[in-house]
C-alpha cells in the first residue's frame, strides 16, 4: 500500500516570526465580511486560538485587552454557558475558549464563576460522560472541555471526577488510545482529549503509555509530519495532539523531533505569514496555534513555554497554581 504523505521541497524554511504577528494582529480585520460571518460559529474559540498563539511569540503581549474582555461578556448566557459570537447559542467548547482567554488575560476571577461550575455540572451524565450542550451530543472531547474548564476556575470537586475518569476509562481501546465514544476507534485528537483529562485528574495511571505511545510514534511520516489515524495524510495540527500527548506520557522522544520541526515550518505561509494544515495550503489562526505550540513543545526559538495539558503558556498554569500530572 503506498503511504499517503507529501514531498518538502524547500527543506528548511525559515522562521516567518514577524509575518505570523502580522496574520495574528490583522486575522478578522481586512478579511471579507462574508468570510468572517462563515466563521462566526467558532469566534470564540477562534480569538483563543489566535491570541494564545500571539502570547506565545510575542514575548506575552496582546493588544486591545479591554475589548476581548468585552466581547466575552456579550456572549455570555445566563445559564453560565458562552456563546462562539452574540446571538448563538452556549456551547461547553465556547465556555471553555471564554475561560481561556480570561486566564490569558489575569481575568478568570472577573467571571461569574459559580455560574460557570453550575452550567458545566449541569451537562455531565449519570455515566459519568459530558454532553457539549442541552442538544445532548456525548464525545469524550467534552469531558476534556469540562475538566480544563472547571480545573481554571478551582473548582475541579464540583462535578463528579471519579465518574468522569471512569467513563474516559471507558472507551480505552486495545491499542491503547480513545475514542469520541465507548468503541469508537483511536483518534489523535481524542487521544489528546483523554490523556489531557486524565492529566488533570491526575490519573494517568489509567493510560498503556508504552502501547499507546508506540501507536502515536508511528503517526510520523517520512516527511515528518503527524498524522491522526493510520493511513491518513500529515496535519500539523496533529504535531499538536500528537507531539503534546508524547510529552504528557514522557514519550516525546520517541520521534525524530527535527523533522517533525521542518514540516511545520515548511506549512508557513510565505505571504501573510500563519501557518496551514500542511505545505501549500491556505493557513489560519487554529493551525498557527498548534504549529507555534507544537515549536514551544521543542523549545524552538524564543516561543515562550506552553503547557502540554492546557495549550496555556506556562506562566499562565504557575500563576493559578496547577500542576496537571505527566510521566517521565
Ligand atoms: C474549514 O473547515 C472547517 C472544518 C471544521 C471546523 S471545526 O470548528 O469543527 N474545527 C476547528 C477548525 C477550525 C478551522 C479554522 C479555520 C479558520 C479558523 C479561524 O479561527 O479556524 C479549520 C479547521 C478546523 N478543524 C477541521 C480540521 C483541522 N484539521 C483537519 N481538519 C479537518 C477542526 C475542527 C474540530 C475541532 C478541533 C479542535 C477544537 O478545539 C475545536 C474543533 C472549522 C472549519
Ligand atoms: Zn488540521
């Protein structure tokens, strides 16, 4: 079967630092408004993903605070839930996004965090599982959101963590990762969903790190490049599920970390700077984040220190005390 990769012609690409500030800075501004209304759903994950990455090589600067925090409030519901942009409905993705950004900014304590904790709780399941809203989807990417979300605020004994951790243990499957649901098959970004909830609950002695770091080692392609299943095409954003679950398991090592370091760089975009999904592509805020921290992840330039369970940089987790748990 020929493995399904791409070919890097210009190997070593360099690094486009100021472009990236410049796609950061401007990413919603000049962009048509038809684009930007096709993006709404997502707004407010979308300004996590953009500011997060901005902090990150920008030495912890963003601008305009004052009208992020606002714009956070107006999406804010009165059952405690926030909204991607005003006028759309709460979602547990967009809660957590919200709470994010407050921390990025030393906010979290201007929220109406009981409030928060009461609509988290209300969406966790007699089995323990998360649904995403009053819709009713279950997905372990939720019990992540759930957890990152309520550990932020200090309030992770809120809702029922042995449950939750007993549900994520649930759908562990024989090659060692996890899947949406008990019996869905292994998936990098639900793997990076799992092991960070697991990281949080401190209860990684759950995971088959050997087996399932094996099974994320073989994600890397001749190109260097992650993939997410077996079979698939690279994505640099699975540099970021990938690569971050390998430093939470103490695996990290077991790719070549050089290569994978060039195909992110060679998914920059040499225009307007961000980086894509992969060479060529068009690129956007949320895989300029997992490039940039996938970077941090190898200490790559000045990008400041991220943290591999919270995609926050480090300074952020020190200031509220966490200490989500790794292996070594
Ligand atoms: C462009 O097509 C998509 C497809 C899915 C989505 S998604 O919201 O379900 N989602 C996040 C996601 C976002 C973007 C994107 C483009 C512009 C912006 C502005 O900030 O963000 C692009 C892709 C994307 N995907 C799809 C994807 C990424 N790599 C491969 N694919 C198919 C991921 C998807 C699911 C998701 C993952 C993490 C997360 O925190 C939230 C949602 C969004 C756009
Ligand atoms: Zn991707």
């Amino acid at each position: 079967m020929l493995q399904k990769d791409v070919k890097l012609d210009n190997i070593c690409k360099t690094w486009l630092l100021e472009k990236h500030i410049d796609f950061l800075k401007s990413f919603g501004k000049e962009r048509n408004q038809y684009e930007s209304n096709m993006m709404e759903f997502l707004r407010m994950s979308g300004m996590y993903w953009g500011l997060t990455a901005l902090h990150l090589i920008n030495n912890g600067q963003i601008p305009k605070e004052e009208e992020i925090f606002e714009y956070i409030k107006s999406c804010e519901h009165n059952n405690g839930g926030y909204s991607p942009a005003p006028g759309h409905d709460p979602h547990l993705l967009y809660t957590l996004s919200a709470v994010q950004i407050a921390c990025l900014l030393n906010r979290e304590s201007e929220l109406p965090i009981e409030k928060i904790v009461q609509y988290v709780s209300s969406l966790q399941l007699k089995d323990g599982s998360f649904t995403g809203d009053k819709w009713g989807e279950i997905d372990t990417r939720y019990s992540f959101c759930a957890l990152a979300c309520l550990s932020l605020l200090g309030k992770l004994n809120e809702i029922d963590l042995a449950k939750s951790v007993e549900f994520i243990k649930s759908c562990q499957n024989f090659d060692g990762g996890f899947g949406s649901r008990p019996g869905a098959e292994s998936h990098g970004g639900l793997i990076y969903c799992c092991v960070g909830a697991l990281s949080i609950a401190g209860r990684l002695d759950i995971v088959d790190a050997d087996t399932l770091g094996w099974w994320l080692a073989e994600r890397q392609l001749p190109s260097g490049g992650l993939n997410g299943r077996p079979e698939k095409l690279p994505d640099v954003c699975y540099s970021w599920w990938v690569f971050s679950t390998l430093n939470i398991l103490g695996r990290d090592h077991w790719i070549d970390k050089e290569q994978l370091k060039n195909f992110i760089l060679a998914s920059q975009d040499n225009e307007g700077g961000g980086f894509s999904d992969r060479p060529g592509d068009e690129p956007d805020p949320f895989h300029t984040l997992f490039g940039i921290a996938a970077l941090s992840l190898m200490s790559y330039d000045k990008i400041l220190p991220i943290d591999p369970t919270y995609c926050l940089p480090k300074t952020v987790i020190n200031r509220l005390g966490l200490k989500p748990q790794t292996l070594s």
